[in-house]
C-alpha cells in the first residue's frame, strides 16, 4: 500500500510509493491557486531527489504563470524568511525534514512567512479538490524564474543584526564549535553563519549532497560522531540540525547531549537575562515542551502560554500575543525579531550569545537551569476509535482539569502525561515528564496499562 501523508504543513511519502511526480503538480496547481499565484519562492534541502521535484514545482508554477524565485538549496528558514521579505504571495520547500533518504515531501509557507494554519489547510483541500477533477494543465503563460544566489548571505545578515545576538562577545571569547549538519541544507548556513559571528569551525558531515550518514533526526542517540568529535577537538559546544536546518541539537563541552527540549529552555534562558525591567512578555510553546520551561519563567516572574503541538500553532500565538520568544521542545526556536518560524540559525546564535557573555561552560549552564526528564512512548489501538480512548481518559481525570486542547494533558505540580492521537496510524502517542526518569517511565507505564484497560 502506497503512503502519502497530507497535513497542515504540506504533503510527504516515499518516492515512488505514494509521493510521484504528479503528485506534485496536483499540490502545486492547488497551491498556486490558494496563493492567487502571484510571486512564489521555492526551495529544496539536498536530498538528491530535490532538484528533479523542485524543478516539477517550477514548471508547474511557471505555466501558471507565477513569478519564481528559486533559493536553491537552503534551510527551511531561509526559505520562509525570503518570502517575507521579497513580499512574496507564498512558498514551497522541497524537504521532509527528519525522515529518511527515501522520503520527499512539499512544505507551503504563506504570505506571511509561516506555514498554512487550519483554516488555509482547508482551503488547500478545497483547491486540491478542484485540481484533481480539472484534467491536464494547460499552459496559461510562461512565468519568469530568478535564481536568488544571495538568500543564505540574506539570513545570515538578519540573524547577525538581532538585539539578541551578541557578535561582540561571542568574538572576544571566540568559541570552538562542532557543527554536524548531515550533509544537509544547514551544510553551508550554518557554518558560514558561526565563522561570521567569531566561532572557531569544525565541519562533520556538512558536504551539502544529500548523503545522510545517520539516522537524521538529531536525537543523541544518532549523534555519536558529533559527540566523539566534540571531546577530540577539546571544543567548547557541539551541534547538530535535521536535514532542512530548522531544528538544533546542543552537546556540552564533555561530548554529552542536552537533549532536544533544553535547545529553546537555553535559547529562552538568554531572552529573559535580556529582558528589559518591566517587560512582562511571556514564552509560547507547545503543550508536549518541559515544564523547566515554567520554572524557568518563574524566576523572571513570566508566563509560559502552550499551544497545541506543530509550528504554525506556536508562531500564531506569537503573534497574537507579542510573546518574548518562543518554540517546541524538538529543538525549535522561534524569534519574531527574525520570523515566525523555527530556526537553526537563530538559535544558536543566542545560546552562543549565552555562552560568551555568561563566561561559563555550557554544562555549567544546564546546570543550573531547572531539570526534568521525559519519556516518550505510543500504543497500538488498531480496531478501536483513539478519540473515543481521550474521550474516557478525559472524563476519569476530570476532577484534574486536564487540558483537552490537543489529546488529553493531565498534570500534577512535578509531573505531566499527554495523549495525543496519530492522525496516520492506529496510536495513541504518550509523553510524560517528572523528575527523574523513573518518574517519567512509570507514568507512561501506568498509563498504558490503563489505556489497555479501557480498550
């Protein structure tokens, strides 16, 4: 059975088996559509199947005739940050992120630089719909394509002029920085990025062709190169990014991993010793990130708001609320100064920024920030309803209040489970946190067994 998987953020499948040339072009004509054509960035990260879908999305684009404007290959932020400051109607980056060489996918950005939200999605659908019924393409006119050499100089110049990114500093103390980008679209960023801002660059796997030599989310259980690197090279931190750069690993100095939830507690950290007195901005996450994030908030008298999980859900609230800084806990981190969206680029630029100025060691500095561990598990309830599964966990536990925003959250002061069903497979995914692991494991351990019963 072929696998096309289609969400708010666009649509993904295994090449050849569900995500084909055709695909894509129905995708695009719908897009196109939705967007009122208009000027259209595109972009690819380098997986070797990206060039031949781009080039499928700009032919589509052109006999449509939009205006194209073509970023090569790129970060996912550096896609998405070019359609906001070229005005552009929307965008579409050739990626699928974390998953493996197999799989390509098409992410859509709006006009304003953030991903679609419920209500475009559906509007998508609708377009997608009437595509799927209107027969061949015929070419309306020929649109121009302009290749946009400068789009990654372009980002690296924003980044470098954010308040909170401390150029100054970070060259006085010139730190020495390991970067495994696994060989993806952060291959060129990142590095050009830490060498402009004054860090000493040890390149692993930055070869920009596409040839992932380990499994590509950044999780430490995948980074053990980069972990092993960082204690050779006596270096001061170590990170790593998926293949579309959007997401950030951190390794402290003795090659051990923080882990992906302590990327935007590190980033956050930074944004409130920054703070001006007075301001009260809070911090806008996802309902699944630490609580070290509320804790840490609470030092600086500040809030945390929580979305349901997914970027655009994080970065609308961002922008409703004027939020401080924001993000999810895989290692995503959002600053509006930029653009509503996650970015590698931007975060390490203010965890180096936090680095230089604090003058300690980045394992000092997770030290002393507030410490959880988290377990994250599923069940397979193949043969029953999930949302019927929430629906009772929610009506047990209702003298908690449990949060019903997104699954099922239920929490106590020093701990937290939450269910949220697959929208693609027959789970019921669990996320727990406490104290300790143990903590944690146990949670999701009694918990599945109480799902099992309930089945």
């Amino acid at each position: 059975m072929s696998i096309l998987i289609s969400g708010i953020s666009g649509v993904r499948g295994i090449i050849g088996d569900g995500f084909d040339e055709e695909i894509v072009k129905v995708y695009t004509r719908a897009f196109a559509k939705l967007m009122n054509k208009g000027r259209v960035v595109i972009a690819q990260d380098s997986r070797p199947s990206g060039e031949m879908f781009k080039n499928v999305v700009a032919d589509t684009l052109s006999r449509l005739g939009c205006e194209i404007i073509d970023c090569g290959i790129c970060p996912t932020p550096t896609a998405q940050l070019m359609v906001k400051q070229l005005n552009a109607k929307g965008g579409i980056i050739v990626t699928a992120s974390h998953n493996p060489i197999e799989w390509n996918a098409l992410k859509f950005v709006g006009a304003e630089g953030l991903f679609l939200d419920f209500e475009e999605h559906k509007l998508l659908q609708i377009e997608l719909s009437k595509v799927k019924v209107s027969g061949a393409l015929k070419t309306e006119r020929s649109g121009k394509v302009t290749q946009l050499a400068d789009c990654i100089e372009r980002h690296i110049e924003n980044v470098m002029s954010l308040d909170l990114v401390n150029v100054e500093a970070i060259q006085k103390r010139r730190p020495k920085v390991v970067i495994d980008a696994i060989n993806g679209a952060g291959s060129v960023a990142l590095p050009a990025f830490l060498e402009r801002i004054g860090c000493e660059v040890f390149r692993l796997n930055c070869d920009n062709d596409g040839n992932f030599v380990h499994t590509p989310e950044p999780l430490p259980e995948n980074l053990m190169g980069l972990r092993n690197e960082v204690s050779r090279r006596g270096a001061d931190i170590g990170i790593a990014t998926d293949p579309d750069a959007d997401r950030l690993a951190v390794i402290d100095e003795y090659g051990n991993p923080l882990v992906e939830e302590y990327t935007l507690v590190l980033a956050a950290y930074h944004a409130l010793r920054h703070a001006a007195v007075g301001d009260r901005r809070p911090i806008v996450t996802n309902l699944s990130s630490t609580m070290a994030l509320d804790d840490l908030a609470q030092r600086y008298d500040r809030k945390v708001v929580r979305t349901p999980v997914g970027e655009i859900h994080v970065a609308r609230k961002m922008q409703q609320i004027d939020s401080l800084i924001g993000g999810e806990g895989n290692g995503g981190v959002i600053l509006a100064e930029s653009h509503l969206g996650r970015d590698s680029l931007v975060a390490s630029g203010l965890i180096l920024s936090l680095l230089a100025e604090s003058g300690q060691s980045i394992r000092e500095i997770a030290n002393d920030l507030p410490r959880y561990e988290m377990v994250k598990d599923k069940i397979n309830v193949q043969g029953y309803i999930p949302a019927d599964i929430l629906e009772a966990l929610a009506e047990k536990y209702a003298s908690l209040l449990p949060n019903l925003e997104d699954g099922v959250k239920i929490s106590w002061k020093d701990r937290w489970v939450h269910f949220r069903a697959s929208n693609t497979e027959p789970i019921v995914r669990i996320f727990a946190e406490g104290s300790s692991q143990t903590v944690a494991a146990s949670l999701v351990k009694e918990f599945k067994t109480e799902i099992q019963n309930l089945m």
